[in-house]
C-alpha cells in the first residue's frame, strides 16, 4: 500500500474479515484497489461491501478499477508462459500490469522443447517493449527468449514441477545463471512483482 | 557477442592468450570490447596487440572503446554498494553502463546499519532513472532502496560475508524476498549482468 | 519449566488432554504459568479447571498470573515487526515478555521498504532498554533498527513469506549477517525465546 | 575396468607413480586404454613407459588404442557443449565414445541465447543417432535439444558458472526438471559416463 | 503432447474437466493416449466420454490405445524396483514403455539389502536389452544392477522413505553417483520420463 | 566506524595499504581502534605508522587503546570455548569485550563429551553477569551452560569440524535449536559480534 | 522381512488390507511380528485376523509373539530421551528391542538444558550395556551421554522442532558432529533400527 | 583424551609445536597415544622428542603403543572399502582399531558395481564380529553388506568423488537410508569414530 497509485493488499495469511475490512476502507478513499492472493471466499466478502469489486479467478485476484490510467496500446508488455500450469501465476502479472494502465499481450504454452511454437512468436517478442517470462520446472524459457529480444526480460520461476524441483528452486537458480544478458528475476511465484515492475519500466519515457 | 552494440568476453576460465586472440579479433572489426573478470595479467597481453584498450582495476574490466555512443547526460544510473567491499563488482555493473553509453553516478558505503549516510543521498536515489543496488551479507540496502525509488531497482548479491553468508546465498535470498515492489535481481556477483540491464531500461523511450 | 520464576510449557505435539493436565498440576503449586503455542481448544479445556487462566489469541498463548513481579516502568523493552503477517510472533514475544514483569510497548508493521514510517519511531527506539526486532521475507528490519539503536537487539526470523522464503531461511540468513553490530539471532518463529532473553537483560542491573 | 573392452582408469586422486603402474600394466595385457582426469605430467610419466600412449589435453585423458575396434560410420553420436568454457567434459565425452569405437561429431559453442547459431544445427540434431548434451550455468540446452531430437539425449550438467550456479547444482536440477522427455541425466562434469553410456546405446542393434 | 506417437497428458495440477476436454479432444483425431498422475475421479470423467479408455490404477494411468505399435518381444525392457512402495513409480515406468509398444518384464522388491533375491534375477538382467531401476531410500540397487549389465540403465529415484531421505534426494544423489557406468538418471518419481527414454532406446536399430 | 567507543575496522578483503592508512587516519582523531581479522603483516604496516598499537596474535586482532574506559570488574563477561581449535574465535569475543570497557574470563577446552571438567566451573558460570559460548562441531555447550546459567548467553558457532558440520553449519543449527532458552546467536565465527554484543549488555544498568 | 529371527513390517505407505494380510500370512507360520509406523486402525484390522497380536500406541507398533526369546535382564539396553515429544520414537526403540529379547529400561525428560537431572541417572549410565539416546531439536543429548557411557551409544535424532530444525536436520548433524567418540547415527527418527541395532551389540558375547 | 585406554590427538588445525608438545607431555605419562590427522612434518617432530613413535602415511596417524592390550583374535573386525581413494579413511579406522587390541582384517577395492567381487567375500563377511564399511561416491557397499552379515556395521561415508557428492553429502545420506537393518553411521570421512566405535563393540562380553 505503498508505491503507485493502485493500492496493493496481500490477501495469504489474512483471514476473510480482514480482507474484507481493508478493501471496503480503501475503497472509501477512492482508489484503484489490487488484492492478490485472494481466494474466491474472500472476493463475495468483498463484493458485499465493495459493488464494483471483481475477481480474476485463474489469477486470483480481486481488482477494484477507479480513475482509469490512460494505455499507450503502442507499447505493450508480453507475458509469454512456458506450461498451461505456469498460467496462473502469469496472470497474476499480466492482470497487475493491466491495472496499472499498460497494454498487455499473452503467449502462453510455449515451452522450449517445443522451440517451434516459441519460434512463430518471433515477431511478437520482437515487438514487445518489456517481457514476462514465466516457467516452472527448468525454467529454460528465459534463456531462449532472452537472447530473442533486446528489451527488458523478467523472469518469474514458479514452484510447477515434483521432485526435484524442490518448490521452484531448479527454476530459480536456471534463470539467475542465464547465459542470456538483459534478464533479472523475482521471487518464485511472484507474479505481483513481475506485474509491478514491468509496469514501471513500460512506463519509462 | 551476441547482443547490443558492445562486443561481450566472459575472460574467467579462459588462458590469457585466448583472451588476447578474442579481443584482437574482435578489434579488427572496430568494434567496442567489454572483456569481464579480466586479470592485470590479460590486459598487458591485450594492450600489446590492440593499442587502445584500457583497464578498470578495481571492476576488472578491459575495454576498448570505438564508436563512442551518446550519451543522455539527463537520465543517469544510479550505482550504489554497501560495503566497500562490494566495491568491485559496483564497479563491474558502472563501468559496463558507461562503455553502453550511459551517465553513471555512484554512491558507495551506504550500508543501511548508517541509514543516515543512506538518507543523506535521497534526492540523488529520487533523481535517478535506473538504480542498481549492490551489497553483500545480508543484502538489506536493496529493500530501503526499493521503498525510496519510483524506478526500476536492479539487486546484486555479492559473495562478500562469511560463515552463514554461504557465498552470497543470504543477500541473494534477502533480495529475492524483498518486501519492496519493483524489484529484480541477478546472479550473485553478477555486476555486467546488471549493469546491461540497467543500459536496456535507461535506453527505452 | 526449568529457569525463571514463571513455569513454561510448550503445547505443540501435545495433546488438549496432556496440556489441561500440566498446566492444572502447575496452578497447584501456584505458580505463574505461560502456555506457548496453544489452540483455542487447549485454553477451553485449561479454562474448566483453571479458573485465572487467559488467552491471548494472535499470540497463541495461555497465561495464569499469580504473584504478579513488580514493573519498572521506565526500562521498556520494544516490539517490533515487519508486517501484519509477523504480528502472533511478534505478540508471543511482548505477552512472555510482559508475563516475566517488564514493560512491553509495540510498534507493528514498519518494514524498511517504508522507511519513514520506521524513521518516526526514532525516538522510541533509542528509548528502548531492549530491542525485539521480529520479520520475515527479508528480514532487513534488524539491520535498519540495529543501526539505530545502542541498545541490544534481539532479531526473531518468521516464516512468513513464500518461494525463495524457504520457511524463514532467507530471514534467518540475513539476519545473521547483518551489517549492524550488536544484534543476536533466536529460532525462527521463536518469540517466546526473543521475549525470555529480553526480559533477562532488561532485569540486569 | 569392468565394463566395455577398454579398460578405464580414474587418475583423480591417484599419484603420478600410481598412474603410471597402472597403466603400465594393463598394457601388458595388449588392451585399450583410457584414463580419465589425467594431468599432462601423468601423461609424461605413462608415455615414458608405454609408447603408445597418447594425450588428448583439453579432455585431460590418456588413451592407449589396441585392436580398433570397427566403427559404423553411418551412426554417429553427437557431442553438443551451450559455452567454450564447456568444452573440456565435452571433449572427455567425445574421445571416450571414439576409443570405444563410436563415429563422433562436435557441434560446440551453440548456448540457447543465440537460438539460431542452434537451429543452424537442426539437420545434424535429427540425424545424429545419440546426442550428449553439456552445459554449464542454466543448462537450458538439453531442453531445447531434447525437444528438437527423437533419438536419446544424455546431459551433462558442468560446474562452469559461479555464484548461484553453485558448482553445477543449477545445471543439474535444470536438465533433471527438463521439459523434454526422453532425457537422462549423469553426475555434474562426468563427460566419461556421458561418453560410455552412448557407445553402448550406440551399438545396440 | 509433442514427441513420439502417443500423445501425453500430465494430470497433476489439472483439473477434472480439463483433463476429460484434453483426452476427449485428442481421441477425436484417433490418437493413443497417456495421461499420467492420473486420479481415479479423472478416469471416470475421461471414460464418460472416450469409452476405450483404460485405468492402471497403481501405475495412476488412463491410457487410449489406437493403431496398437507392434512389439519386438525378442528385445524387452526389465523394469525393476527396491521395494514394495516403489511400485507405482516402476508402473508408471512400465505401462509408458507397453503403450509405446515394448515388451516389458517385471522384477519387484529386490533391494540390494537381499543381495541373493536380486542374484537370482542375473539371468533376466543379462538378457535385458534395456533396464529401469526404480529405488527410494539410499537407492542402491542402481549401482548393483549397473555393475551387472552390459546394456543401458535408466535410474529412477522416489521419494519414498523418511527423514533424511529428503524427498528423493538421498537416493537421487546416489544414483548421480554410482560408481558403475553406463547409467543415467531421471527426475525423482519420474517414471513416465524412464518409461519414454528405455521405450526410444529400444527401437534403435 | 558508527557504533560504541571504538573504531572498528573488518580486515578481511581490504589490503594492507587500505588497513594501514585507515587505521593511520582514525588514529589522529585519537580514537580507540579495534581492527579485526588482521594478519601479522597488516600489523607490521600499522606499527610502522601507529606507535602504540597493540596485536593480538591468536584472535587476529590490532588494538589502539586511548581513552581507556574504566572498568567494573565485579560485572564479568565469561567467554567459554568447547574445543582449543575454537580458541581464535574466542579470543576475538574476549579481546574486543576487554577494550570496549569490560571485566573478562575465559574457561577454554571444556567440551560437553567431558562433562566434568564444564561442572567444575559451575561458580564461574553463575557469577558471570553475561555469557559468551564459542563452539564448533555439535555446538552442545551452548544448550548446557544455557542451562546452567541464569544471565544472557550469546552463543558463536564456528567453522571447526569437518566433513558434516559443513562450514560451522552443524554448530549453527544446534545452537539456533537449543532447548535451553535465553540464548541468543550470532554468525559463525563472529567472535567480535558476541564480543560487542556481550559488552553492550554488560554495561546497562 | 529379512534379518533376524522376528519379522518386520513397514507399514508406512501400504493401506490397512495390505498390513492385515501380510502380517496375517507371517502369523500362519508362527513368527514373531513386528509391525511398525502402524495405525490404530491398522492394529484393529490385524487383531480381527491375528488374536494375540497387540498395541504399542505411543510406539506406533503392533507385536505379535510368539517363541519368547530368553532376556538376560544383568545387560540391559538403556533408552533415553531428551524431550517429552521425543518419546514415540524412544519407544519405538524401546519395544523393538525388547521383542527381540532385551532387558531394557527407559529414562526419558532429561534433556542437557536441565544437566541435573541427567547426572541423576549417572549410575544407569555408567551401567548399560548399551545406549539409546533420542533426540529432536539440538540433539546435544547424545554428546553428553556419550562422554559419560563407556559402552556404544547410538544416537536418533528426532523430526521434534520447528523453523531452523529443518524436520530434524539439526539433531542429525549435531549429533554426526559430536564430540564424544562412540557415537553413531541412525537416519531421523528411525526407532526401529536404532533398537534392531542395540539389540545386535547386546547380544554379542 | 578422555576416554578409552589410548590418548587421543586430534592434529588438524594444530600447529606442527602444539602437536609435538602435546603428545612429548603425553608419552611421560607412559600413555598410548594416538595422534589422528598428521601430517608427515608432524610426525618427524615428534619421534625427534618421542623415539617410539610410529607413522602410519596412508592413515596418517602418529601412534605410541606402550602396555600392548591383550588381543582376542578369534573376534575381529572387518574393515571393508569400496574404491581405492577410500583407503585412507578405512586405514584410519582399521589402525585405530588395532592400537585398541583388536584383530584386524581387511577387504578394499570391493564396489558394489563388481558384485562378484564382494560376493567372493562372504565367508569372511559371516565371520566378522563387527564391520566397519568405508564407502565415498553413493555409498552403496554399507547397504549390500549390512543385508549380508549379522553383526553390527559400522558405515563412514568419505568425501572422494565429485560433482553431486558434495564433499560426502551423497554418501552419507545414502547410509542412512540404508534398507539393511542394523547399520549406524559415522562422520563423512570419520574414520577415527568408526575403530572407537568397533573396538567398543568388539571387547563386550
Ligand atoms: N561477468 C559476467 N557474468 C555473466 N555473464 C557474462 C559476464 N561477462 C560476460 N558475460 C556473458 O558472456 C558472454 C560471452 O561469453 P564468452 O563467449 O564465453 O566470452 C556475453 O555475451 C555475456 O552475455
Ligand atoms: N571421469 C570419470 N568419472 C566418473 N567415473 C569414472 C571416470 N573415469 C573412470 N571412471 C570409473 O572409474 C572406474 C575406474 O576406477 P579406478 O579403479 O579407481 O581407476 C572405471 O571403471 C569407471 O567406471
Ligand atoms: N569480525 C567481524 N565480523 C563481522 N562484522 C565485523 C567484524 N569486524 C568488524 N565488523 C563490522 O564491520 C564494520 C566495519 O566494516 P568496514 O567499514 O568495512 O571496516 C564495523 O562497524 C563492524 O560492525
Ligand atoms: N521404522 C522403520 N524404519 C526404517 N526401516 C524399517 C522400519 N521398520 C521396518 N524397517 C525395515 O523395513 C523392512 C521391511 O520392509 P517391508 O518389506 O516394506 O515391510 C525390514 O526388514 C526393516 O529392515
Ligand atoms: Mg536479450
Ligand atoms: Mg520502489
Ligand atoms: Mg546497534
Ligand atoms: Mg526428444
Ligand atoms: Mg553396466
Ligand atoms: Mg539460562
Ligand atoms: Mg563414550
Ligand atoms: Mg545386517
């Protein structure tokens, strides 16, 4: 609830009520409203006191739009996923980004051993002002994509995977060590941050 | 050597004379050099063959600079580190900024334990238009930076610490779960990294 | 049960049937009691034959209060926490604390990523005759306040946060390698061990 | 030197002097011989005694060719590396598969950051009948190979790397989470095991 | 849903509509299919709507078999296990290699700790023409039938066992480092992967 | 060079050059100094140029001592150590505690595994106003004398041991885990810390 | 089910039929049973099938005997154990060794932050055969009772703790760590092998 | 120095003056002695000052034997190794044991990837009253014998071999893990711990 004009609410580890209390005060005060990690439970709360609320179920986020920032639909964010089960946490940052008044592209299910799906996006990647990696597993995507494109690349690991995969640590340490340059990393799962600082760089000028 | 205007050598775990081939390969086709973690040793062997190299000491970097790029002295990054000891990778991340054609200020030995030598610089951390954050131990000058900066915050662990710092993993653990949106961070040490990132963002208009 | 004038009980892996039975024998003795890490349920079934037994909620813990000690109230000790989500730890900290006779005063949610609102807490902080400085995620908190403070600071890492989080690790690390001399560490999630410490020092003359 | 025709000696560890008894005698038997991890003065020390020994520097092994065995030239093992710094376990992979009487080509230097400089490579991916895969800091490469190739892909992981690639341990979970199926991995810089697993995938028939 | 002749779906973290769309989808175009980490709950969906398929409750795989692959019965694969709780693992391993149309032979519960019950397989073992060796725990079996086959060995490591078998990781560092060549590892639990890679190196020819 | 009486200097990674000229520098401001982590040869070069400074071969320490503070010598800080290998460490805690103003006994080579030799110095230990407990290995002295010891104990693990104790890893945990509460800890290794720390403490009233 | 003159069952991961036919099948031929990590429910399952089978329900185990072993109740295996939590898996141990014909007696609660209580029992100690010293949290227990007993000791660290005890990894390396010669380590609260074991050694002559 | 009839000295990190002083002190109490970890420079200063000394270069250790203890050479131990590099280690234990009073034998080379090998063994594998088995890499052997013999097995996990061993780290989780019953495990590389242990075990009666 500190930095940008949407205010922000981290939902995990809070009970409904609390939820429902900080939204409904925010909400008084007119602003554009981000509550990630909040479960289906948490939005009809919510929705009960805040009328304008909505829930972006795969993302699980409940978004609250005021005074809608202006988009340069020229300049679009692309959140490119590796797996279908990468897609919520990809989400998560493209609907932050969305919020925060940026046009935003998805690609996803493309993952590298099929490096012929990833290939037909060229353009798309190309193009992009700032990109979004998001990848489980061995997280190989933000490799390949970051020697594709000359703009920004934030890579987001994600605790898809089993054994050892160790909760997304295999993808974590794949994507510091990319052998690609022009690429950093956030916190595994962390779509919000991808979402907030792809919005910030995307709004550079 | 495959992104950007600059001709990248990665010098760790090459002899000296394959660094010396490399870069007066390179040299012949008047491109500028970046040649990382490079040894005093490696420099003398570079200068005899390519006249006008030159060498950071302290960021261990050779350069030979061709094409000089211009520079946008309104939009500069800011490098900061929190020990002295962070110094040389600081200087890595600095000097890859300038030689990509970049205003470069630094600010070092800010550690946020002195939290008013940090404040002392707040208008130059308000000012800037990229900041790179790089600090050892336990890595906590990233998250007060983080809170301060409206702009992109690029975090580099370093391996400097002992005992439960475990090579850097504490700083980089610290960063990645900074509670400071607008965060990414790279590999440990990984100073060229993000002083590459930093030129990509400070470059967008 | 072994040191202190208020016998300790730890609840966890304890069944409701085990804790009403210790903590029924102890009150015969009349002793003060502090029950950690208790349910709802265990305090229900304390309550039935106990009849001065409290609770306190966040703080998951069961007091019975005899022969209260006297309080200087001039030497306080000071709770602190990150974020909302560190506050039960932060209250099994300030209840033991309070429970073994000292002063407690509490300020909650200032993580460093706000500095400011850190920075208003400046004089209490240099007030405080012991410091509890209780985070998780990154844990940059003790590193901030230990640089303030001239007192001694007891740093208690939470589990709160998630993917590179490594329940309380990365917290923990940085703890240990803050840059700010003067500073311990206790077990993650370890209030009661912050607030027994603390109570000893700050009974020191 | 149990399995395979050619007896195989481990030298890491071992003394010159030991090395060079080994050998020494093994060539009295008339049989192959490969040693693994061989320093250039272990390799004076068995020449000095066997004189048909020979060295193979950059895969730091010694070899001794008796009986050559038949080589189907048709089927051919391809020994892929992502850096140059790689190279060496590559190489180790490669003379391992040769003296075991295996056609082999090398396609070095093919990193997923440069996806062309790869995909340039594509009619020799398909048509090679066993790839060996080695890559250092993310490993991404044996995703992206694994996907392109039908036939079996083995990895190797290398220590090529520093900070968060933490000797190897990035390369490995990387290629052991891998997206593409049919992929085996081996222990981090074992281009011997590498090597001798496709000779024997090689000769079935 | 890329590679081979069957298509394949992974059901862990799917719901159970998308895994009955996915099949239904697919066995339009009159595929053979495999899903893997498959519930019963999904089978019965899935088997609503394409009434060929086929439940392996142990191995927790739905299976579609169209245009039946011929099988080479000469040449099968031995799919062994350490122990009992290894089983579903060594299924999973097992029904992949049949639907890609490989005789398949299975020895179960012989860990090395029975030395003698594993001996009397040597015969089954030497005729192999490719082996799986499925073991959680300390994971030795690889190692022992590494030693006794000429022919290709793919470990699998599990998860089962407890304490500082820490998920697999015990037996998965084992297997990376046996000390017989001419072996190679799968991700933790990953039969599928095992079953895929013994059914392509045992149609080469 | 920011907290206490004394000017503290961290050697480690500086050069002799850089040690000299800040100690030479903090000198003529007639600062108490405490460098640590200073080799022999540091030493030498500050002699040279700081007539009165002091070295402290076995706990690596230089000491300028002006101003001396007065001291209580009723208030004692005892610094115990569990093995002779341990006494470097222990002498760093005790050296710095003595020129910051405090009373100090050491009771070295008293290790758990002799639990005699550790009851004979019951006295010491609850006469001590504040206690400091260096150990390696199993780290177990911490938890008896926490035992035994009413006042704060600051526990230091250090890096002695080998094979898995993992850098001082073991000695940390356990110290971290002690069922003895009023412990708190510090980084391996940082006898200044506890040193700092301990006086800090010792000093209120 | 391989060693030793009871059988043994791992009920662990099997479901309750599969534990009722198997321990049913080994009670036709009039063994000795030991199930352990067995349910309630399991144990209801079996005594329906097997009637003299009962329950050891803090142990977790269910024992049929049969043959009664003769016990030289003059050597005697001592079972201790540092902390109350500790106690299933002491018992585990406990009833193991006693179904294969054991004295053995128990003292359990004495852990080393209490070092009285445990010199208490100095004479128990000195006069085992054989120890068993069970431990969560720091595990110091074994050191201590190691340096006491002058006969084996077999040490079993517990999964008892929480946050930095790592499900158990803390009492496992303090305890591999430790300083008393005669020490060795069974994996985490592995009861069952540690009585299995002392029942070996006690048995010796 | 504490227990057992044989003075003890562990030299690593001692200087070559401690160690000489140290045991020169200890020969004029006409104790055995047994200095672990020396080196040959140690050894050459000792015997200067105590002419009986002996050196043991493989095991590197410093003995003294004065009242040779009384051996009982029907009951010996088994020391067992499965590589070469493993020696060391298993001459440490072995060597220790024998300074003890114990008869020794021993059995090297005997990998499990050679099965036939350590099968040919088996007699004395039967024979043995206790056995000490000394395994870097997986560790396999301690499972393959521990399945084998009746009596107590001793296991040391060594840190020889590479990559994911991690200094020991794979072998020594492989050991305890163990599905054979009955075995207990030392310190990676602990050989010392292992004879003290053995020798223990092999003179109950
Ligand atoms: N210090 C560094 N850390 C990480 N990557 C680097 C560094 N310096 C250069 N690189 C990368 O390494 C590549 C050159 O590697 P090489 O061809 O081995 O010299 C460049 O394209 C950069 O992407
Ligand atoms: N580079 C290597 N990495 C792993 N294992 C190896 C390597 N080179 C040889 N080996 C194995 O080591 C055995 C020989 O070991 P040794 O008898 O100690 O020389 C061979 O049979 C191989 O299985
Ligand atoms: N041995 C030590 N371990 C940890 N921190 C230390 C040590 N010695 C000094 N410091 C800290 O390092 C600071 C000085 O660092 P520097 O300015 O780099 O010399 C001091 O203020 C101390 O807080
Ligand atoms: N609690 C336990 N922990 C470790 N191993 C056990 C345990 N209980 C039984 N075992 C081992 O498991 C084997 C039986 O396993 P199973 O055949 O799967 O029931 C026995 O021979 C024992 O060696
Ligand atoms: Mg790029
Ligand atoms: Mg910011
Ligand atoms: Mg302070
Ligand atoms: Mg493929
Ligand atoms: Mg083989
Ligand atoms: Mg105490
Ligand atoms: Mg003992
Ligand atoms: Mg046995």
């Amino acid at each position: 609830i500190r930095q940008g004009f949407a205010e922000v609410v981290f939902c995990q580890g809070k009970t409904v009520e609390q939820v429902q209390a900080i939204v409904q005060r925010l909400a008084e005060y007119n602003h554009s409203i981000l509550a990630t990690r909040a479960s289906k439970e948490m939005y009809t709360a919510v929705k009960a006191v805040v009328a304008d609320a909505e829930y972006h179920e795969l993302a699980r986020l409940i978004t609250v739009e005021r005074q809608k920032p202006p988009v340069d639909s020229e300049r679009f964010i692309l959140v490119m996923s590796a797996g279908t089960s990468d897609i919520p946490v990809a989400e998560e940052a493209a609907v932050t980004a969305e919020i925060m008044g940026n046009e935003v592209r998805r690609v996803y299910d493309v993952g590298v051993a099929g490096i012929h799906r990833l290939l037909d996006q060229r353009q798309l990647i190309e193009q992009a002002n700032v990109l979004i990696v998001v990848a489980g597993m061995e997280g190989a995507l933000a490799s390949v994509v970051g020697g594709m494109a000359a703009k920004p690349v934030i890579a987001v690991p994600t605790s898809i995977g089993y054994g050892a995969s160790f909760g997304g640590l295999a993808a974590l340490l794949s994507m510091l060590n990319s052998c690609a340059a022009g690429i950093a990393v956030v916190n595994i799962d962390n779509g919000f941050g991808a979402g907030r600082l792809a919005s910030i760089i995307n709004q550079m000028r």
